[in-house]
C-alpha cells in the first residue's frame, strides 16, 4: 500500500532585497503547518482531495501568502481570487476565477467539482453558487491586508504601470498550491491565489486553467505551478510535465525540462511542485525563491528555493 504524501509550496518569485528573515521565516512556518495539517489529515483517513483542500485552505488563511486574506489588488483596489482542485481518480476538476468576497476560494472550486457539471466558474456567477452552497462569504476588506496595499500603490507609482513580468518581480509573493497521495495511491491537486498587484480588473491566470496552473491523473502524477501566469498558461506547464512523467521522466526531471522549455519558448519564470504516481517528488525553479513543505514516511522537508531543502523526523 503506499504511503501517505504532501507536497506543498507558497509561491515563487525573487528573494526580497531586504532578505526579510521574519517574512522568510512566516512562510515556512505557513507551507509547513499546511503540509502538516493534511498529512495528519491522511493518516486520520481522508482522501487525497480531502487533503488537498486542507492544505490550500491553510494556506489562504495566512495573510503572508497571496490568496484568500493577503491577496493581492487589482487596479480599482478590489480582491479577485483564483483557484482550483482536480481529483487524479477521474480527471474531475473544480476552479474560480475574480471572486471578491470568498474567504476560501479552493473551497469554492471544491463545491463545483463536487455539486456541478462545470468545471470554472467567475465572477458574480461563482458569488452566487457560493452563496447557493453554503460556501463562507465575507466582506471583502476583510480580505484586504495593508502590504496588499503598499504594494498596489508600488505598482501605480511606476511610469508605465504593472510589468508583465510582476507575478516572479514582485518581492511580496505567496501563490499556494499542493500536490497529494493518500494511503490508497490516489492523487489530487488544489491551487489558489490573488493573482498581479495592479492586474486589469477581470484578468485571471493560470491557476483555475486546469493544465497550465495545475493538473492530476492517477495514472501519472500531479503538478502544480506558481510565477507568471500568462507563460504558465501559453506552454500548458502542468499538462506539459505530466506528458513528460508518462514517457518514464522523473518527477524531478519533468519539471526542470517543462520550465527549460518555457523559458526559451516564452521567457517564463516559474516554480513547481510534482509528485508521480509511485509518490516520488521533485521541487524545481527558474526563480530565485520559491517556499515549500513536504511530510512524506514521518519526515518534514521544507525550504525556500528548490536548492534548499532541510529535513527533520517527526511523530504524528
């Protein structure tokens, strides 16, 4: 039977310039307190996508990250979040896109997988399924944090506005995503963000697009992605390394090659979490920063770029 697996991570982008080591040191506490919750959720017997869900849900409930509290601002000052959650089992997927007042969008995206026929809904018409389904709806300023500000009024300040390349620039990142097995060898994935300070109001990236920003199959693995949306989304980067895994590629050596490939396809800078079907893992980024978290056989790994990895033995 296999054994249980959680990969985590809270986003990628550059290393602060001010090297911030409380910041640093709240998103480790963050992916690892995630990774904890869903793994302890797995040996209590829940599914991969039950995990998954935790895991994310954990995630956007730390304002350090960038998604649920903390997202980022769009132009008009305004919370629109993204999310998403596939189930390897049968390819069933959930997503969001430019919710305003959902406290836990992956939930949301959860609902839809779940109670619907459709895979993305956005805007007012996932508002209102949410309201529909009991999904928790809150003001959105409650949403809204002050370095959420700081940094809209950064990208303002600039001559010619948001840069295309903000989501692997901005210094204040924080996508989260994971990636799950459970003890019956089944995968899922789930996904959430508050996107580009200072985005066009209405953009969404990758994250809801089910093979750019994430995707699962039992049969082969899972992955999931963080850094610029919109070459995420052109190069199809999750469905990319899993047709990578299928032909026999290693987790580790899938993701490298798929972000080789985006880079001098698109000049795309992103992170990536993957895990195959037998559990085995790889971290990889073109970025200079990227935190993560794994519980895997009772051992916590976690770092904060994919060349750093730290290791203890824990007791659940």
């Amino acid at each position: 039977m296999p054994g249980a697996v959680v990969l985590v991570h809270g986003g990628a982008g550059k290393i602060p310039k001010a090297n911030n080591d409380v910041d640093n040191q709240a998103r480790l506490y963050g992916v690892k307190s995630a990774a904890t919750a869903a793994y302890e959720a797995l040996l209590a017997g829940a599914s991969a996508v039950d995990a998954a869900e935790t895991a994310v849900r954990c995630l956007e409930d730390f304002p350090v990250f960038n998604a649920g509290v903390g997202s980022r601002l769009n132009l008009a000052g305004e919370v629109e979040m993204d999310a998403a959650i596939m189930d390897g089992r049968g390819l069933r997927a959930g997503a969001v896109g430019a919710v305003k007042n959902v406290k836990n969008p992956v939930s949301l995206a959860r609902k839809i997988m779940d109670l619907t026929p459709h895979v993305l809904l956005v805007g007012e018409g996932a508002s209102q399924f949410a309201q529909e389904s009991g999904v928790q709806l809150v003001p959105m300023q409650e949403l809204i944090t002050e370095k959420s500000r700081r940094a809209l009024a950064q990208v303002k300040s600039l001559p010619f506005g948001i840069d295309p390349k903000a989501e692997e620039e901005e210094e204040e990142h924080g996508t989260v995503g994971a990636a799950v097995m459970d003890t019956a060898g089944n995968l899922a994935t789930s996904i959430s963000t508050g996107g580009i300070s200072g985005k066009h109001v209405g953009r969404v990236g990758d994250s809801p697009i089910i093979g750019g920003g994430i995707y699962c199959d039992n049969m082969v693995g899972a992955a999931v992605a963080t850094g610029q949306g919109e070459s995420i989304i052109r190069t199809c980067l999750a469905n990319n390394i899993i047709q990578l895994m299928s032909t026999g590629m290693a987790p580790q050596q899938a993701g490298d090659s798929a972000l080789e490939t985006m880079r001098q396809r698109v000049s795309g800078l992103a992170g990536v979490i993957v895990l195959d079907r037998h559990g085995n893992s790889g971290i990889c980024c073109n970025t200079g920063h990227m935190s993560w978290a794994q519980l895997k056989d009772n051992e916590l790994s976690w770092g904060l770029s994919a060349d750093d990895r730290n290791t203890e033995e824990i007791s659940l």
